[in-house]
C-alpha cells in the first residue's frame, strides 16, 4: 500500500503546484531582468520539474509579492496609522516588517520608508542627512527593503543562500512592479557588508554592495587620491595610467571633529600630573596646590561645589559641497585645504548624561544638599532640644546621608573658626540679591548666619554649638561679629537669628565704646582734651548746618531709628567740653544741638533748642511682639504709656531740660509733640513750624493752649516732666541695655528649639542658594531671568508656611519641601548650562542663545516628569539631544577656538595620517561620496523619464551610473558601491 500511495501523493502534489502556478506570471513573456532571476534560481540546483521544491519556493515567492502588494495599497501615511514603528534616531523614518519562512530558515522582511512632518512621502534624500539609515546614506536610495534572517548573527553567510534569497526578493518586486531596492546583509556581522539589488524599469537594473575593512588599511586608501583613483577603477580599464587621464567625477565631503571631552581631559592631565613629579604624597594630591583648574572656577557655585561641565564636547561637521574633480591632483590639494575654506560649519553640542536624570544622591549640587537639609527638618519635629535632636541624628544617620563623605570634627571647627575670622570687612548685603530676595524672610546672602547654613550644607552636620560657641567668644572677648553690620536699625524682614546676631553685634560694639570712653578718661590729659574739643567742635558745626527744620521737630517717640550712637557721641562729647565760643545765656546749656529755627521758650527770652536724645533702643521681632502684648496688658497707648514708652519719654525731657534750663512743659511739648499745642493764631503757628521767617518779639510769645488730652487733671506726661531731671544724654542711663540684651541673645541662640533652627535655616539656605545662582553670568537668555524669577515666587509660596509659630501640616510640608528640592534642581541645570554656553561663546552670542533655546525648548516640558518613574526617565535621557546649528563664517573662529590643540599625549595617541586638520585635531570620522552619470538621451536606451526620477538622480538628464560612498577614518574604512546598468 505504501509503494502505490506514493504515486497518488505526488500525483496530488503536481497537482497543487499547478494550481499553485497558475497565479504567476508566464515567464516565457517574462523581461530579461526577471529571466535573469529565474536562470539563477535554476543554476544554485532548483530544477523546475521537480514538484516539491518549485512549490516551496514559489509559496516563498507569493508570500514576499503578497506582503509587498499590501504595502504598496496602503501607502506610507496608512502604514504610519496601522503602527509602522519610527525608526531610532530619526523622525521621519519608519519601518515595518513581516516573518517569511522558507523551508528550514525564517526571514524577516523590514520594509524602511520616509515621509515629512504633513505626512506626505519625502520627495528625495539628502546625502548628508543626518537622520538617515545607514543604508540611505551608502547607496543614496530612499525607501527600500531589507532581508536578514532570524538568527543570532543576523547575516548570511553562505554566498549561494544570499544570492538566493535576494532572487526571490527581486521576482516578487517585479511581480509587483515595486521599484524599491532590495538588500541583503552578509559576510560577518562586524565588516556589516550588504548585497542589493533594484529594478529601475524598463530597461535599468542598480546591483549594490557595501563591505568593510577593520584594521590595516592600506596606506594609499588612507587618502583621497587613492580614493579616487578606486572609483575610477571601477569603470575604466584597469590598465589605464590614471595619471595621464582626466576623469570627470562628482566629488562631496563631510568631516565630523571632535572636541576631547571633560572626563579625557581630566585624565590626561592626571596622567601629565603623574609624569611630571612621581613623588607626590597623598597629602599634595588632595590639597589645593595642585592648582587644577576647573570649566566653573569663576562661577558663583564653586566657593562651595565643583559643577560637572554640562556641555561634555562638541561635534563639528565640515561639508564641501557638490563639486566636479577631473585629476588626482585636484584631490591632493583638497587633502590639504583647511576646513575654514568648507561650504558648511554645523555643531552639534554634546551633553552630559547627567541633565536627563535625576541625581538621588549621585551629583553634588545645591539641589542635592538642600533635599538632606529638608529630610533633617523633617527628623527635627521629633526632638524637644538640641542634644535630643542631634542624638536622634546620629540614630537615623541613613535617612540624612549625603553623597559626600563628612569631614573629621577638626576640619569641621577650623572651617568655623576660619568664618569668624574672615575679617572685619562689612560685605555687601545687596550682591547677589534678586529683587525677589527681599520677600524670602531670611538673612542676606554674605551675611553671617547665611554663610554658616551653606556650609552646614556640606557638612551634613546641622547642630549649632559650634556657632554659638564661636558667638559667645566674640561677645566675651568684645571682638565684631564677622559679616554682620554694627549700626543700623533691625531689618524684620529677615529671619529672626539673623535679627538678633545683628543686634548682637550692635550691642558689642556699644561695649568696645563704653570700654575706650573708659580708658580716654583714664589716660586723657589737658592739652590732648583741648586739641581734641577744637576739632570735635569743628564737626558740630558741621552737624548744625546740616540738620534740617523737619528733623528737628520730629517726634521723639519712635521706636526705630537709625543707630548713630558714634558719631553724636562725639558731637556730644565736643558741646559739652566747648564753653570758649558759646554766648553767655547759653553758659548752662548741655546737649544741645542748635536752635529749632525761631522758636522761642515762653516763659524767658531765649531761643529754643533741640537736645541730643537717646537713640530708642533697637527690637528684633520678637521684642516687638512682647511690646505689643505689654501694651494691650496696660490698656490704651495713647492716654496711658507702657512702661516702654515710658522710659524713652522720660530720657527726651531730660535731655530737653538740659538743653533748655529755662524751659517749661509746654515748651517740650511744642517740640515733642507739635500735634497737642492748639494755636489761636494760624499765623503764628505757621511761624512755630518753621515754615516762616523770624519774626518780631512784639508777637512773643504766641497765643495757644495744649490739647485736652495733655491738659487733663493727673496727666502722666506732666507728671513725668516734673520728675524728670535735667541730664544731657550722656549722662543718662541708656535705654538698650547691651550686656543685658547680649546675653538674652546667647540664651537664645543656646535654647533653640531644633525645629525653629532647621526652619530658619531651610529659609535662608534656599535664599543664598538662589541668590549665589543668580550671581551667574549667563548674557542675554532671557528664558533663564524668566526661570529664576519663577523659582523665587515656588521659594517663597513653599517657604511661607515655616514662617509662622506652628508648622499646620508636618508631612504635608515636607512633601512640598522635597518638590521645591526636585524644582531647583532643574533650575540649577539650566543655570550650568547657560552658563556653559556663555563662557564658550562670549564672540558668538547668537550661537550660544540659539542652542540653549533649543535645549530649553527639550528640557523645560521635561521638568514636569515624575523623578521616580524609571521607564520615563529612560525615555527622557534618550531625547536630551540638542539640535545641530550652523555655523556662519563670523562665527567660524570662535568655534575653532573650542577645539584647542592637543597635548603631547593626545598627539601621541593619535594617529596623524589624514588630511585636513582643524588645529591638530584630525577627523574622527571622514565621508566622501563620488558620483559619475551618463546622458540617457543618447538614443541607445528607451527608459522613460520616470525611471530617471526614480533613480534619485540629481542633474535631471543625466542618469548615476556609479556611486561610491567612502567613510571611516586611517584605521578602519568602509566602502559601498552602487553600479546601474542596461540589461
């Protein structure tokens, strides 16, 4: 039964292939072209009278003409919607793809097609396209196929097999009238060669191949004369002297150089370091003589971190455009020109992986230390005093670990004491200063308490004995706080430790003034006093002249003022001591600072006098809440003082009496208080302001009476005149107690509660971080003022909670702390960046603003990207790819100047062996194309205009018929032919 079903299952077989058959075309009208497959498939050992393999083979055939048919219905902009895949690297390049299989191997067939942005299919390529496959820019096709078995290696390594496989490929594209080349990869993976094949129409077949050569490449081919004379051996005689023959041939050539990047610099100059003194010790290798210099040396961020450049490189691309070479000669001097005379300068920034990840812990940065203060406040809530919390520090040292390694204790006290000994320089508390600083209530960026906070940054170490500390030896040792003004009202708009160290230096310096008055009594003699009263008296004159009509009449009982104890100190001191030039009716006059314009005192003949008061005593934010609550305790301010209140006043009629020993109460309160004197005559009250001349005494003393709430029975402020005696301010007790007020102070800052220290330390380690920023130089990027100024309202909309008593909210707050952390962090990138950009192209500005546009354009949506999801933050790093610029011949010298000339070990390891250098630089990669075509209206060849379209032919009449592309560099060269020819 076997032996007689064998006959009928063949018998079946024949029948199926014919069937099978029937939806072929019949070869024997086939064209020349397709005969010219068939012949080959007969030729590997496919005989076509044998049933089984004719109708595997054709099934294979069918399967590739059906998939092709498919794609050609649906056309590039239904292929894009049916999920065609975009390519790597490019945006208008997709593919798609189908499994074959063919008897024992399985193939997948990728079908690669272009279209722009409208979604219409692209017209032609261009050769230099830097968004092109690789085969695009070998053979110059545009859509094509592409054949690769479903293996590991992902080639064909058996000739017959490749020459097969791509037969199949051609009869189904001819079947389906397809002009789309067809390629096949072979050899070894690693020379990534290829065969190919495309049926330009009627007449005109294209056959390419592309192979490589990895290592010893030969010395004539490292050059373009030897270039040459390879690709005009591909269509004379081999025997023909080259030299003695002209060639016209179509002649293009990119250059790409290479900027060295940050991290081989560094190791050059560790390798130039080494050789040139072997016996450093690790001691010099880790201090500063060592004088390395870094890309941010100069920029406002390097007193506290090093900033990795954010610009690694640069990628410069020089074309010579299209242009016709007839001799090799021609070719040498093209070796030799310099890239300066090239049609086109594109560059391509090269950025640090770094911008399109986030840090958790791997940079150094404000952003990453500011997130360690934030986790330290959080721990802080926990601890009721300082001892408590740094205990629970250590216990949870994981959760506030830094990426930096915490310095030994005594490094840690010499970089206090060095901030205490700076100097006694008063900084500028302006530098740096955004105009949306002064809204963040914290300390100003040079002041003391700022510095102490950026350095508890690096640190990670946030307990303020040390500080406190170093505080009280200044106090003790009556030295100027460092970095902290000595005179001038308290700013309440900043933190309160910053409030109270300014009071504290305040009330130092009144000691170190107590303390020489001292010792000038003790040491002072009659001929030094009396050289001293001389000029001393020559300042108050000064003084007198200088003072105007409304200062004098100003109220006294105000409770900031401007702190000038020093210079009325002096002024005083000469009035006091000065009787030589005084007119005998002011013989016992003391205080005093000049008559008030013409007023006069009511019950004597003399001129009224504005006394030298006591400042009122300077309040940090706190006192003035106690104030207030004193008040509120004692009822209404304005008919019964406080005791505060009550203590300037009295210091003021005291001064004024000795100013004015004839004076009576209603004369103070006519200078004091000009609201309470109600005159009966307008003029003459005009004449009490000042606003008047003199006038006559027949008009003295002027007609008025004091207001009601001075002239009520019992009132306080008479009462207080008549108790008050007649002392010149200095002879006062002074109204700021300095010792005792300094000491409060010390109490306070050792009493801290953790959490009120991490707040205000929070505030003003965010406020000096953003201002040390916005120190930077970056010209004219308008992006990055608008970004900065964003930054500071997230700062202070963030920040606004931890200024109140009570914290509403602890995780919710922290939550917000840590995002305002992830905020400024992508700021602080486009800080580096910006200033990157400027610092390299301070000639080119348009070049600098131009390529941080484009990277601002990618990386601003970009901050929005939740920092932990790890598939988005893979994407994002795949797109941080800046756009490529052009270069304009103005330009040209300054981008020369980023490729500096290599060191002697750079030279060392590069091999000189081309042409073309850019300052010694040589390409690092090198692709030229030469091109040669034949007129196709010669009347030899019938192919219609389409087929020269279709050619991708660029001259219109003339078709390519040789097409070499060359690329690579002196060790590894890789060449890829195209030939079309007349079947």
């Amino acid at each position: 039964m076997a032996s007689t079903s064998r006959p009928n299952s063949l018998q079946e077989d024949d029948d199926d292939a014919e069937e099978e058959v029937q939806h072929f075309d019949d070869f024997t009208l086939a064209s020349s072209w397709e005969r010219y497959h068939t012949f080959t498939i007969r030729t590997i050992g496919f005989n076509v009278t044998t049933p089984p393999l004719t109708q595997l083979l054709f099934r294979f055939i069918s399967d590739i003409e059906a998939t092709c048919r498919q794609w050609l219905a649906d056309g590039p902009k239904n292929l894009v919607e049916k999920g065609a895949v975009t390519v790597e690297d490019s945006k208008n390049l997709f593919k798609v793809k189908y499994d074959l299989k063919n008897v024992t191997k399985s193939y997948c067939m990728e079908f690669y097609f272009q279209i722009d942005d409208n979604g219409s299919q692209r017209a032609g390529v261009d050769n230099w396209n830097t968004s092109s496959h690789d085969l695009q820019l070998c053979f110059g096709v545009k859509d094509f196929l592409l054949i690769a078995p479903q293996s590991a290696s992902g080639v064909l390594l058996d000739t017959p097999e490749s020459s097969k496989l791509l037969s199949s490929v051609a009869i189904a594209l001819s079947n389906c009238a397809s002009l789309w080349p067809a390629f096949v990869p072979v050899h070894d993976p690693s020379r990534n060669a290829y065969i190919g094949i495309q049926n330009m129409g009627t007449v005109f077949t294209r056959r390419f191949e592309a192979d490589r050569i990895g290592s010893q490449v030969p010395v004539k081919l490292m050059h373009l004369e030897g270039l040459y004379e390879l690709f005009v051996s591909k269509f004379v005689y081999s025997g023909v002297d080259f030299s003695m023959h002209t060639f016209k041939v179509h002649f293009m050539m990119r250059l790409t150089y290479e900027t060295f990047t940050s991290d081989e610099d560094d190791e050059n100059n560790d390798i130039d370091e080494f050789m040139g003194d072997k016996a450093d010790t690790a001691e010099h290798h880790g201090s500063e003589s060592r004088n390395k210099v870094h890309w941010d040396d100069d920029c406002p961020w390097s007193e506290w971190y090093s900033a990795e450049d954010p610009l690694r490189g640069f990628e410069l691309v020089v074309t010579w455009a299209d242009r016709t070479v007839e001799n090799t000669l021609e070719m040498a001097e093209l070796e030799n020109a310099t890239p300066h005379e090239a049609e086109k300068w594109i560059l391509h920034p090269v950025l640090s992986p770094y911008l399109g990840e986030p840090s958790h812990g791997k940079r150094i940065d404000f952003s990453s230390q500011l997130l360690c203060l934030v986790e330290a406040l959080d721990t802080s809530f926990a601890a009721q005093f300082m001892e408590d919390f740094v205990s629970v520090e250590n216990s949870s040292s994981e959760s506030l670990k830094t990426s930096v390694v915490i310095p030994p204790p005594t490094v840690l006290d010499r970089v206090i004491k060095d901030l205490f000994h700076e100097g006694s320089k008063l900084p500028n508390f302006t530098k740096g200063e955004h105009r949306l600083s002064r809204a963040l209530k914290a300390a100003p960026l040079e002041s003391l308490f700022t510095q102490f906070c950026l350095h508890s940054l690096w640190f990670g170490n946030c307990n303020i004995r040390e500080f406190v500390r170093e505080v009280r030896w200044c106090w003790e040792e009556s030295q100027p706080l460092p970095k902290m003004p000595i005179d001038g009202s308290i700013d309440l708009s900043t933190c309160l430790i910053h409030q109270k160290l300014h009071l504290l230096a305040i009330c130092i310096e009144k000691n170190r003034e107590m303390n020489e008055e001292f010792l000038d009594c003790i040491g002072s003699d009659d001929s030094s006093d009396a050289s001293v009263s001389v000029e001393e008296n020559h300042k108050v004159d000064k003084r007198r002249n200088r003072s105007s009509k409304a200062d004098l009449q100003r109220k006294r009982d105000s409770s900031i003022a401007e702190d000038t104890s020093n210079q009325l100190r002096f002024e005083r001191k000469a009035e006091s001591k000065n009787s030589v030039n005084q007119i005998r009716t002011d013989a016992f006059r003391r205080g005093s600072a000049g008559p008030v314009g013409t007023m006069m005192l009511l019950k004597s003949d003399q001129p009224l006098h504005a006394p030298f008061t006591q400042d009122p005593p300077l309040m940090t934010e706190d006192m003035h809440e106690e104030r207030l609550q004193a008040v509120e305790a004692f009822g209404d301010s304005l008919n019964v003082p406080g005791q505060l209140e009550k203590d300037i006043l009295l210091s003021d009629m005291s001064a004024f009496k000795a100013a004015n020993p004839n004076a009576v109460f209603e004369d103070f309160i006519r200078w004091h208080s000009p609201g309470d004197w109600e005159s009966s005559e307008p003029e003459a009250a005009e004449a009490s302001a000042g606003s008047s001349t003199e006038g006559s005494k027949d008009n003295w003393p002027p007609h008025g009476r004091l207001s009601k709430r001075m002239s009520d029975q019992g009132n306080l402020w008479r009462k207080s005149w008549n108790d008050a005696p007649a002392l010149q301010a200095d002879d006062q007790k002074p109204l700021l107690d300095p010792n005792r007020e300094g000491e409060k102070i010390l109490h306070y800052l050792e009493t801290v509660r953790p959490h009120q220290l991490l707040e205000q330390m929070v505030c003003t380690a965010f406020r000096g971080a953003a201002d040390t920023l916005n120190q930077t130089n970056f010209g004219d990027m308008r992006q990055m003022t608008s970004k900065l100024e964003q930054l500071y309202l997230i700062i202070k909309s963030t920040l606004g909670v931890l200024q109140r008593n009570n914290v509403p909210d602890r995780e919710q707050t922290v939550k917000d702390l840590r995002r305002l952390c992830v905020a400024f962090e992508h700021v602080e990138k486009l800080v580096t960046v910006a200033a990157s950009l400027h610092r390299k192209f301070l000639d080119a500005s348009r070049l600098a603003q131009v390529i941080f546009s484009d990277f601002y354009a990618l990386y601003v949506p970009m901050m929005g990207i939740n920092s932990n999801d790890e598939e988005e933050n893979k994407s994002r790093t795949q797109e941080m790819q800046v756009g490529r610029q052009e270069v304009s011949f103005r330009e040209r010298q300054v981008v020369s100047n980023l490729f500096s000339p290599p060191s002697a070990n750079q030279s060392w390891r590069k091999v000189l062996s081309m042409g073309n250098l850019l300052n010694g630089h040589e390409p690092i990669l090198r692709e030229i194309i030469f091109s040669t075509g034949d007129d196709v209206n010669n009347g030899i060849h019938y192919a219609a205009a389409a087929d020269v379209a279709a050619s991708g032919d660029r001259r219109g009449e003339e078709i390519e018929t040789h097409r070499m592309y060359v690329s690579g560099t002196s060790n590894d060269l890789r060449v890829a032919l195209s030939v079309t020819s007349c079947d």
